[in-house]
C-alpha cells in the first residue's frame, strides 16, 4: 500500500455517490484512508460517509479540463459512469461520459504524480446477452 512521505494515504474516489462508490468510501474511510469522495452534487448530510471529505465537481469531464491539481493525492480509484439508460442513447454522450472522462483523469493523475489509478466498471459493459 502506497503511503505519501507524511506516511498519508490520500484517494479521490470518483462516482462515490454511487452504488460501489459508496461502499468503498465507507471501507477506506474505515481503514484509515484520507478520502476526498467526488461527487456531481454534495449529498444531504445524513447520506455522508464519517471521516470523508467531499467534492462536488458538478460535470467531471469538464472538471477534468479545468486546473484543479491532484497533486498529494496517492490514489485515485475511477468508479464514475454515464449508466441506466438503457435505450435511446446517444453514444457520443456515452463516449464522453465514460471513455474520454477515464482518459482524461487517468492523465491528469499521472502528471500529478498520483502512484495508483483504479478503474472500475460493472459487468453491465458487456451488454445484456449471455456469452
């Protein structure tokens, strides 16, 4: 496990107001994380895991664009998604939301200096139908 040099361990965790989003916030809040939880809106105060911080970042890819600096954070595990809408989607917006926000950030994490990039994803990318 990475720790910066004040023996830290700092992770942005995006699409943490999500369905694994939330329970990772929670488990590496509990294990003594410092956590910065992204967030499109900043959550009623009840739906707050203790011990996080929270970000709202409203848009992340523009977010992403824009010069906020990941610098001391050791981690950032990538739990954000454009999901739920199933059909009539637009694959652009899909694009956007997903592949060019995980480019984007993993980039940014990088130059930052960040040890770690997670992504996650659900088995949902696969589709609908058995392989």
């Amino acid at each position: 496990m990475a720790v910066d040099a004040a023996g830290a361990r700092r992770v942005l965790v995006t699409g943490a107001a999500g369905f694994v989003g939330r329970v990772l916030v929670s488990e590496l809040a509990a294990r003594g994380w410092q956590v910065t939880a992204a967030v499109r809106s900043l959550p009623p105060a009840p739906d707050r895991v203790r011990g996080a911080d929270y970000l709202p970042v409203g848009d992340l890819l523009k977010w992403c664009q824009a010069p906020q600096d990941l610098q001391g954070f050791t981690h950032v595990v990538h739990a954000a998604a454009r999901v739920h809408v199933m059909h009539g989607g637009i694959e652009a917006e899909f694009m956007r939301g997903n592949a060019d926000v995980t480019a984007r950030l993993a980039q940014r994490a990088a130059a930052a200096g960040v040890r770690r990039f997670v992504f996650l994803s659900s088995i949902k990318v696969n589709g609908e139908g058995g392989g």
